[in-house]
C-alpha cells in the first residue's frame, strides 16, 4: 500500500509524471551538461528557489538532527573544515557549533581508549549525524561520522537546557582498519581505516555504523544492487567495530534504530530499499520495502515519524539513471529531482511527504526532518539548508 501527501495532489503516477515532465523540459540543456567540465556548483543566494527558503552559511550539510522540544537543529557539513553547525529554525541563522575550543574538550579516556585527540575544528568534515538523548533531563549524545586525518566516530555532549544549547567533546571511536575488519579479503584489504557514511547508538552505549563500499568493491557494483557494504557495532569496553553478519547490501547508507531498540533500519541505496532487522539476531532481514520513484539516503526520526529523503531515480535532465552516468562525473553530480516520505516500519507503506523537481540551490538531497509544521532538508552538495511549511494532505493515492 502507498499513501500520497502531495502539495499539488493527485496520485502517485500523476506526481511522478509531474516530476519527469519538469524533468524533460530541462533536457532541453542536456547537451549543455554534457558540455560541462566541472560539477555545478549550488548557488550562493539565499533568496528562496523553487518554492524552497534556504538558511545559507552551511557547507555540505549531508545530515540534520533536531533537538528535541527545542527550536535548534544540527547540521553537518561535509568537507573539510565545515564540521556541524548549530541552526535555529526561528531565526533563519546557522553558526559554527565546535570551534574546538578548550572550553568544547572533556575527554573521557575511560570510554574512549583508543581516541587520540580531539578533531581539529579547521579540519574537521562531519558527515552522518545521531542524537541519542541521555539519563539526565536536557543532555544529549551526539555521534558524528567524521572523514579526513582519522576515519571515526567522533562523540559530543549536548546540553539543551539553556536558552542556547552548548557542545562538549568527550573522544571518539576510530573505524577499523580495512585488513583487520575484512582479514578475508587479502591484498584487496589494507590498512588504511574504512569509512563509515550514517550512524545510530543504543541506549547501552553500543554504536553501529554503516560501511557503503568495503575493500574491493565498485560504485558500479554498488548501483547494479550488488552486496558491497556492510553495517558495522561497536560496543564499549571493546577494541574496535566488527562486521555485523547478515547486513550485506549494495551500498548500506542511512541507519535508524527502532524506538523500542529492538530493531533497527538500513537503507541499501543501490536497490533502493530500507531493510529491517532484529538486533538480537540480525542475520536474516525481517522485512523491507523499496522506496516509490527514489533512492533513499538517510533515515531519521521526527518525533514518532520515520523520515527518507533521496534524489530520483531515474532523472532525464542528468541522462537516466545513477547506473547509466556512474562513469560521467558532471552527470552524476548533476541536480536531480527529489523526495521526501515516511516509512511505516510495521506495514513497510510510504506517504510522501514532499517532492520537486531539480533544484539549482540545493544538489544530492539526502535528510528531511519535520520542527514543528516545517519540513526541512539537508543536502550533501549545497551551501544551504533548505525549508518550507509541511504540505497538508489534499489527496491520497493508493
């Protein structure tokens, strides 16, 4: 069963021929594309496009996080020096919220052993965020995916009790070498530490990650649907993260965690599918769904609502399919047409929730997340986030 909250209305069929009509228009400057020798950079306007508001002054915001109850929202920025940003969603504003500041620095070399020093805020690319709320009323852990000089886990404390909230670093938890997580792999396996792409924790302090590509394996594979990453858990008190058995898919991007903690949610974005399964044995899927018209990114709560985000399938503007383009760098970064829908992890139904066309402020959507009655997207091309109010339902499409 599929449920459509469309702007516009209309059914499905109807809203994904909208999309492709908008689509087919800009293949009039397909050639133009072609022509091109650099990826298209997003704008620097911070006037509203396509019927989307944008908050500028963010670099790469791949993921976002709400503070719950409160007006904040976190945002990454993935490249290097951008690290995450605080953003508040009544003023329109975005600031840099780790300046790596000895007043930002707790250690805690008892949990994290094997951390070596705090990432450097000039360096530091943060890609995948979570937020995990902790025993005390207003506190928060925060865990980023962080690439560059130390492929890891790195881990924040939030306070949110104040009329502003405050971050604190406590350590880290470094991705496993490539030759030690995948001994199996020989000389494919080196021992340069892999990279992780979406992140969740338990409340027991367990982390888990997930690996898009491991040693060996291709974007092509990645995209034809064939099994190239992995999702990875790290428990305290251990050494490193371990390859979960069973959570083989073709390029393992977003992860969400059940919020009875007995399962969890991973979107395999070479098929296009969200993938459940039990964390007391995760070797078989429970069950799973591929996503309507679009290629999932990140997952997220918005309160009790499971949230995707993702560009289109299969967009003509670009040249067809990620597939048909992997080999075409302009085209692969070219901007495509995007979704955002909620997933009813129990029936596996979708209800979009938004979509639109390609938009030239905004490149690779990759997050949606709902404050209050505004929906707001994070991207992992743009010098922006973007925002407007949740559509109301005007029709159903089943």
């Amino acid at each position: 069963m599929l449920n459509c909250i469309c702007p516009m209305g209309g059914g499905l069929m109807n809203t994904l021929r909208t999309i492709a009509a908008s689509a087919l228009l800009a293949a009039t400057n397909f050639s133009l594309l072609q022509a091109q020798t650099k990826t298209p950079q997003p704008t620097a306007s911070c006037a509203p496009v396509n019927g989307w508001n944008l908050v500028c002054g963010l670099q790469n915001p791949e993921d976002l996080v709400p503070i719950p109850g409160t007006r904040w929202l976190i945002a990454s920025g993935m490249t290097a020096g951008s690290g995450v940003k605080l953003v508040d969603t009544v003023a329109k504003t975005a600031r840099p919220f780790y300046t790596g500041q000895p007043a930002q620095q707790r250690p805690d070399k008892k949990l994290f052993p094997n951390c070596p020093a705090p990432p450097d805020a000039k360096t530091f690319n943060a890609h995948g965020l979570y937020l995990r709320r902790a025993q005390a009323p207003g506190l928060y852990t925060l865990y980023v995916v962080s690439h560059g000089a130390l492929e890891s886990i790195q881990v924040f404390t939030i306070d949110g009790k104040g009329s502003e909230p405050s971050l604190t670093w406590t350590g880290c938890v470094p991705m496993p070498e490539g030759n030690k997580a995948y001994p199996n792999l020989g000389s494919q396996a080196t021992s340069s530490r892999v990279a992780a792409n979406a992140v969740a924790a338990f409340s027991d302090g367990a982390v888990i990650a997930t690996v898009p590509q491991r040693p060996g394996t291709t974007d092509v594979q990645r995209l034809r649907g064939e099994p190239t990453g992995d999702v990875v858990e790290w428990k305290p008190g251990t050494d490193s993260f371990r390859v979960v058995p069973g959570t083989q898919f073709a390029g393992n991007n977003g992860i969400e965690i059940s919020l009875d903690e007995k399962e969890f949610y991973v979107v395999s974005f070479g098929t296009h599918t969200v993938v459940v399964f039990s964390r007391q044995d995760p070797r078989k899927p429970l069950r799973q769904s591929m996503a309507p018209g679009f290629m999932p990114d990140n997952l997220r709560w918005s309160g009790n609502r499971l949230i995707a985000a993702g560009p289109m399938y299969d967009e003509p503007a670009c040249g067809g399919t990620r597939l048909a383009v992997v080999d075409n760098p302009v085209l692969t970064n070219c901007h495509r047409g995007f979704v955002i829908a909620q997933l009813d992890p129990k029936t596996m139904a979708w209800t979009i929730l938004a979509y639109a066309e390609p938009n030239p402020a905004i490149s690779r959507v990759a997050t949606g997340v709902v404050v209050g009655d505004t929906l707001w997207l994070g991207a992992a091309t743009a010098d922006a986030i973007a925002y407007r109010p949740l559509p109301r339902p005007t029709g159903v499409a089943r």
